[in-house]
C-alpha cells in the first residue's frame, strides 16, 4: 500500500538525475523551438514572445494547486497516512485544477483581443499573438493544467524517472509538431502560428494521456474518482495554504526580472542581448542545482511527515554542498571554454565582450542560487512556506530591483551592477535562509499534526 513504503529511503540519485534531465532537456527544446520560429518569421517570433510572458502566468496559477498537492502528498506519505486521506488531496486538486483551467480558458478566448489592443502592434503580429493564445493558452489550457498537476503528484510519490520521459515525449512532440506546421513536411500545408500553437496544445494532451497511464500502472499512487463529491474542505485548505504563497513568489520574482530587464533596455540593444545571451548559458549551469531542490523539497516533505527531524536537518546540509559544489565546478567550466560557448549565440564584437566580463561575475551569482533552491526546497517541503515566500519577495525589490537601479545605472556601473544587484540578492537570500533552517523554526510548521 502506498502508506506503508518507507518514501524516505529512496536515494537522492535516484530523484535527482532525472528531475535534471528533464529540466536540461526542456531548456535544450525551448532554444530549438525559438530558432525553428525565428525561421519562419520575425513577426511570429515577435507575437509569441509577447503572449508567451502570459502563458508563464497561467503556468503560475495552475502550479498553485500543482505545488501544494506535491508538498502535503509527501508529508502525508511520511506519515503515514491512510490510502482515502492521499486520494482526498489529489481529489482536491483536480477539482480545484478543473474549475480554473476552464475559467482561463472563457476568459482567454473572450478577452485575448481587448488584451491585445492594450498593445501598438503591426496587423501581422497582432493577428499571430491572437492565434497562438487562444489555441494554446484557451484550448488547451485544461490539458496544460492537469498535466502540471497530474507530474506533481508522480513525483510527490518518489516517481521522478516517469515524468522526464513524459517530459521529453511531450517536447519531441511539440518540436515535431513545430517541424510540420512550419516546413510542410510529408506534403502537409504549412500551418504557420496556429499550427505551432496547436503543436504546442498537442504535446500537453500527449503528456496528460502519459501521466494517465504512468498513474494507473503505479499502484500505489492513490488518484481514483471514487468518492470525488465527499473531499473534505481541509484537503482544499491545505494545498491552497502552501500552494498559494509560492505562486506569489514566482509570480514576484518573473516581474522583478522583467522590471531588471526595462531598466536594461536603457543600457542599449547589445546591453539587452548580452543580459539574454548570459541567462540562457547560466540555464545550463544551474540544472544541478535546482533538481537537487526539487528533490530535497520531496525528500523533506517524506522526512518531516515521518517526524525524523533530526534525521532532515543533517541531511539538507550535505545536499546543499553537493548543491554548490556541483554550481562552482559548473560555472569553472563555461569560463574556460566560454569563447567558442559565446560564439554560438553572437559574434558581434561588443556583445561577445559583455557576455565575457558577466560569466565571470556570475560565479557570485550561481553560489546565491544554489543555497537558496536547497533551503527554500527543504523549508517548503517541511510546511514552512510563508516566512521564504515573504522574504524572498522582500528581497527581490529591495536588493535586486532597487540595488540593480543604484549600482547598475547611479553609480553607472552599467550591466556589471546590474549582476552585483542580482547576485547580492541571491546569496544574502540564500544566507538568510539558510539561517532559517538552522535556527529549526521549521519544525513547528508540519502539515501534519
């Protein structure tokens, strides 16, 4: 029974490695999916791009319900809990899930074109952005919604192996898909946007069917519709409680960067491609760091659920210096080899030197990060969600935001400012939580009483 497997006993290899090859090989797929576009058409790179920032805010509120039945399924495995206890908070997402995701779809499709002419925008690239986000973020918004919740609760059961193959069939799919719609292959028309949008819809219903399949041949993850009109409101409390603060976080963060990225713009066009250029190399570099978060926020999740606190709270430190070791030796290596890195994104003379001077302050950078995805993982799946969320919102528009500004452009320091301002926020961030976990406060936050 799924109640009665010691969850705390699976190796940290074994949930790790696969979290960071999906994580790599989405990156990979997103970057290829741009070129593929930027093939096509400058006027339909232009239009996803601008709808693409509210596809990542629908991501946000569907991950609400995703995260929050992910951290309590681990603290009830922990503990124990019984079968119809696990089963009612699944419930409790896919109701919640269901609800949303055809709310968003009503207003997508009703309220793309007033949201479009917020925008000055060329006929052509209008006219795209409409069609990719009506098909992709309203059509097939439930598919892209239980599919989010559906990885979450695999993986909540220890089952990461299964959603990066969901994840790496469903990215093959759409990059296929993309193939088709843009090139004509097999003698098929060339579909442009909507086809591209309808590929992208497409992998999300090949990943909800996988993640289906993969459910019911795992019999001890509990997710069955019996019983689904008698969920507890408890159940719904509680994945809400955890669930909406780190929406709130994500969403904090992703406008803070975007706020970085005006205030960039002011630099110039090579200011603006360099700062794009760096963070897509740096995606790379922190693929380590944010599977072993992942996995510690599951790991923490199974440990504090099974009140072995004792146990957790030793074990977090050695993950986060695996963590930061695996970051360091990372960030070595693209300085070393950052010439011909560099090359296959610009060869404009400016740009190359800008990337150059960035990759090295990024060091400081990554080793912010990696403490921060460990502690904030770990204090998330122990139940201890407000207290990073709030502070992590504070210091993104304090020290980040506001640093960036005052180092950055009063001081005019220029993009490296804006690098110390970025990475000033992530290790005093990182340092403080870290602080947080040793001071053990932790502990009085378990979902499970």
């Amino acid at each position: 029974m799924a109640n009665k497997k010691n969850r705390g006993a699976l190796p940290m290899l074994k949930l790790t490695l696969p979290i960071a090859m999906e994580q790599f090989f989405r990156i990979l797929v997103s970057s290829v999916d741009t070129m593929m576009l930027s093939s096509y058409s400058n006027d339909a790179v232009a239009a996803v791009g601008l709808v693409s920032q509210y596809s990542f805010f629908l991501n946000i509120l569907f991950s609400v319900i995703g995260t929050g039945c992910s951290i309590v399924l681990a603290q009830y495995l922990g503990a124990e809990k019984s079968d119809e206890e696990l089963n009612h908070i699944s419930q409790a997402g896919a109701i919640m899930v269901f609800a949303m995701s055809l709310f968003m779809t009503c207003l997508v499709i009703f309220g793309s074109g007033w949201l479009l002419d917020r925008y000055t925008l060329e006929e052509n690239v209008r006219r795209y952005a409409w069609q990719y986000f009506v098909i992709y973020g309203g059509i097939f918004s439930f598919f892209n919604a239980f599919s989010l919740l559906q990885g979450a609760i695999l993986r909540s059961y220890g089952y990461t192996s299964e959603a990066m193959i969901v994840s790496i069939v469903a990215n093959l799919t759409n990059v296929l898909g993309n193939a088709i719609s843009l090139y004509g292959w097999f003698g098929l028309p060339v579909l442009g946007v909507p086809g591209v949008a309808g590929a992208s819809g497409l992998s999300m219903l090949v990943s909800c069917i996988l993640f289906f399949v993969f459910i019911r041949r795992r019999k001890d993850v509990v997710f069955h519709a019996k019983g689904i009109t008698r969920v507890p409101k408890e159940a719904f409390k509680l994945v809400l409680k955890v669930g909406v603060p780190t929406a709130g976080e994500s969403l904090s963060y992703n406008v803070s960067q975007i706020t970085i990225m005006a205030m960039i713009s002011t630099l110039g066009t090579f200011a603006m491609s360099a700062q794009v250029y760096t963070m897509t190399i740096l995606r790379f570099v922190f693929v380590g760091a944010i599977a072993i978060g992942q996995a510690t926020q599951i790991k923490a999740g199974y440990y504090v659920g099974a009140r072995q606190n004792d146990l957790v709270y030793k074990k977090v430190f050695i993950y986060q210096l695996a963590a930061t070791a695996i970051s360091m030796v990372m960030i070595v290596i693209v300085n070393l080899v950052k010439r011909p890195v560099i090359g296959i994104f610009t060869d404009i003379p400016e740009v190359f030197d800008y990337v150059s001077v960035l990759l090295i302050y990024s060091a400081y950078i990554e080793f912010g990060r990696s403490l921060n995805l460990i502690y904030v993982g770990a204090l998330k799946g122990a139940g201890d969600v407000r207290f990073p969320v709030l502070y992590g919102i504070f210091s993104n528009w304090t020290l980040m935001v506001l640093g960036s500004y005052i180092l950055g452009i009063k001081f005019g320091l220029g993009l490296v400012g804006f690098w110390l301002g970025i990475g000033t926020d992530e290790t005093t961030r990182g340092l403080v939580m870290l602080l947080r976990w040793k001071s053990r406060r932790w502990e009085k936050h378990a979902l499970v009483k």
